[in-house]
C-alpha cells in the first residue's frame, strides 16, 4: 500500500503578525514539532511527512497539504477558537 503524505511548509510565517519567532519560521516549527509528535503515533508507518519550502500559501499561516492514494482533497479551512 502506498502512504498518505503530508506536505508541511516550513516558509510560512507564525501568525499574519509576526513572521519568525527567535529567528524560526512558523512553517519551520511546526514541521519540527509534527516530526517529533508523529515518531510515537500508531499510524507513523502509513503516511509520509514531506517538508517543503513553499507551499504558495502566503496569506495564511502554517500550511500543510495532504496527498492520498485515491483520495482527493480540496481546501480545508481550520479555524481556531
């Protein structure tokens, strides 16, 4: 079976007020911060964590895209509370 993979932007800023945070990327800590939380999950195996430089997003902050064997996504909006 082919994996999942998760595609995370390590360019994109922390928030639409501050790009970086002591001299990192939001981009950039989130993809360290999911790598890191992903090494105990149970699906580990089943998708693949890609990071990339630019994901073309630059209106929002810290986005990821998902690609899937047979499965397709569109734009998934995340709110936050």
């Amino acid at each position: 079976m082919s994996k999942h993979t998760v595609f995370i932007c390590k360019s994109c800023a922390f928030s639409f007020a501050q790009r970086d945070y002591l001299g990192q990327r939001g981009g950039k800590h989130l993809c360290d911060r999911i790598q890191d939380l992903a090494q105990n999950w149970h699906l580990k195996d089943d998708f693949f964590l890609q990071e990339v430089e630019c994901l073309s997003a630059c209106n929002r902050p810290c986005v990821v895209a998902f690609a899937s064997p047979k499965k397709q996504f569109s734009c998934l909006e995340i709110y936050y509370l």
